[in-house]
C-alpha cells in the first residue's frame, strides 16, 4: 500500500499547452486523481502536435503524451451553460483547480475564484498566465518563444555574431509548470494549518525574470548587460573547446577547480587567486587551452578530467544521451509498451527527484480524448440518459 503525496488530493485540470498542463503532471505523479477537462469540439492542441501524422491524426500526438500519463481525461464545453454547470459541480468536489485562459475570462462564465470558492471555500484554485492576473499586459496572450524574447532571456543567448537566440526547450513553460506545481502544493500544506483555500496567480512572464536572477541583480546594482557569449564565459576554465574529435564542455568553475586543472595539464603558473585575475587573463588562457584540448579525443579529455575532479563533458546528441546508463539507473523516463491509439512504445520523462519510498511514479498511459467522460459524469450523479443528452449537443 503506497502513500504518495496528493494521493487523496483531487486536481481538475482545465489548461492546456505545456506549462498548464505539466504542473498538474507533476502532481499526478505524486498520486493527485488529475481530471483533464478539454473542448469536446477544440481540444488541447499539443493532441495535434509533434513530428508523427498518425498520432497527430489519433489526437495522441508526442506533446500531448509528454506530459499526459496518470490523467483522466473528459470532455466538456465551458461556453455553454450547461458544461459551466458541471464544472461547477466538478470542482466542488476537488481541491484543486488549475485553468490557463485568459485572465478575467472564467470570471465572465461565472467560473473565476470568487466564485467557485463560495461553494468550495477550502479550493486551492491555480491561474497560470502570460503575464498574470493582475497588470497592464494581462490581456496580452503568448507562448514560451514569446516570453523568451520578451523578458529579454533571448536578447543574451546565442554567439555574439548570432543572436538574439531561442532556447531549445520551451524552458519558461516547464519551469511555470514547475513553479505552478510547487505553488500548489505550498498552498495545499498551508490550507492544513489555516482551513482556507487560496488564490494562486502564476506569470509565466515573472518565471522569466527569476531565472534571470543573477544576471538582473547585476545589471541593476552596476548597469552590467548581460551579453551574449555563446559556449564561452567570463573566465576560458569555463567554455567549449574543440578537441581531437568533438567538443568539450569544461566548468573548471571555483578556483579549487581551475587550480587542479592547471595543474593537471602541466601550467601550474597560470593558477589564479582571485576572479578578477581569471577575468584579467581569460584571452591568454583561451588561447592555451584551445591548443591543448586539440591534442586528446573529447572522451579521452572527459575521462581525464573528470578523474581529477574537474567538471567537464563532451557534448551528445540525444540519441546518445538517451543511451547513458545514467538514464536507466536513475528511472528519470518511463517506457509505455501499450497506449490506446499508440502503435509502437514510447518513453515519457516522470520527474527530476526520487523519494526513497512512495515517489513519483507513473500508474497508467495518457488516454485518448474523453476517455473517462462517462463514469465521471456518473460519479456525480448524471444518468445514462442525461448522459447521451450531453453528448447530442455538444456539451461532452
């Protein structure tokens, strides 16, 4: 018998896309009974998206099963007044509620905080937003790239000859999910001590700006702009190199590092005592270690180092990165050998943490859309009648 987190915790999940939706996958994990409530007639959008026709066809596309596993999945149509209706009751049930619309729009179907915490005073009700609930781009809508390069995170990434630059990995939508995640769950342990619920209001314009800490504290104490520098750093111990054979990502980053390393390759004099020598002298140092790192294949150089304790690593792909032992030992993804309307298995990332016992797990694959409608509408109450009534105009 586990004892996960949230396993008595119910979470309705009216949000869609990636930040949404990946803060109540990190609950599901945890044990949360997660409801995903979707448009029967305009479903989430990641359903449609990713590289495979066939899933995307299936409504099973790679961005919805991300981040889709342990969710019960039903249909329901929150323009009408009847799907507003059921949601309410929904919600009464549940002690959690995370929606992504626009701000102030549940407030005009009747669904906002205010309302809903009448009957359900006890509700930790989550918003997630562009640029939160309450300033003067509220109404201003945007996705991941949007936010990047409107914070200014864009504007300092890339090479100095090419930027500004995206961001790979839509990383502000999967810290907010995080951010969201951890908000909740914090909102959760205080509703133990108060008996209150609580308003949560998540801007994915704010996460931006704290992953930026370092460099806004500097900017606004010394006027210092952040530039972009590509694979290099201020000081050459932390910088890409080109090797015999690949690339080499060094982070000799404190100075017990960067001693070792000069040490390691024979320049015991070019050790440095202070940051501003190693500021002072980082063309030089470039220049040295840019011809000696072409003297030894990248692995050779990582194994070398890293047996100095010198952080270092040669740069992977995914495809090899995914065949790290690393992977398998730490359990961070989970293969799915069965999906309904998934031809073939596929893996799926749970969680960046371990419990010793009752963590995160994966208990069941993502489900097709409205899959659970049904004994969900049961469980309240609705008859089979009701039921098909819903579904012949739309509501379900």
């Amino acid at each position: 018998m586990t004892n996960r987190p949230f396993e008595k915790i119910k979470v309705i999940d009216a949000t869609h896309v990636l930040a949404g939706p990946f803060s109540t996958y990190q609950l599901a994990l945890l044990g949360a009974d997660v409801i995903k409530v979707e448009n029967p007639l305009d479903p989430d959008q990641t359903r449609d998206q990713g590289p495979d026709s066939e899933l995307r066809t299936a409504g099973m596309a790679t961005t919805y099963l991300a981040q889709a596993s342990n969710k019960r999945c039903m249909t329901l149509n929150l323009k009408t007044s009847r799907g507003q209706e059921i949601l309410t009751q929904l919600v009464a049930t549940a002690d959690v509620f995370v929606e992504n619309y626009r701000p102030g729009a549940l407030d005009d179907l009747g669904l906002g905080y205010e309302q809903i915490s009448i009957t359900n005073p006890g509700l930790i009700y989550c918003s997630v937003s562009a640029f939160g609930q309450t300033a003067p781009r509220k109404e201003q809508t945007a996705y991941d790239l949007v936010i990047q390069a409107a914070s200014g995170l864009m504007a300092h990434t890339g090479t100095p000859e090419v930027n500004p630059v995206r961001i790979g990995s839509p990383v502000v939508d999967y810290a907010t999910g995080t951010s969201a995640a951890f908000a909740i769950a914090s909102a959760l342990y205080q509703r133990q001590q108060s008996g209150r619920g609580q308003h949560i209001d998540v801007s994915m314009f704010d996460v931006a700006m704290i992953l930026m800490g370092a460099q806004i504290t500097s900017y606004t104490y010394g006027g210092h702009i952040p530039r972009p520098m590509g694979n290099s750093h201020f000081t050459a111990t932390i910088s890409c190199y080109e090797t015999a054979d690949g690339m080499l990502m060094l982070a000799a980053a404190n100075h017990r590092q960067q001693a070792r390393l000069w040490r390691l390759l024979g320049h015991a004099e070019m050790i440095k005592c202070d940051e501003g020598e190693r500021i002072a002298d980082r063309h030089k140092e470039f220049a040295l270690l840019s011809s000696i790192f072409l003297t030894k294949t990248a692995d050779e150089w990582e194994s070398l180092l890293q047996e100095h304790r010198v952080p270092a690593a040669r740069v992977r792909g995914m495809t090899e990165a995914l065949q790290d032992p690393q992977i398998k030992s730490r359990r961070v993804l989970h293969e799915h050998r069965e999906c309904l309307g998934v031809p073939r298995p596929f893996s799926v990332p749970v969680a960046p943490f371990a419990f010793r016992s009752d963590g995160p797990r994966i208990d069941f694959p993502p489900r097709a859309l409205g899959a659970d409608t049904l004994t969900i509408l049961q469980s309240l109450g609705y008859s089979e009648s009701e039921i098909d009534s819903l579904k012949a105009a739309d509501i379900i």
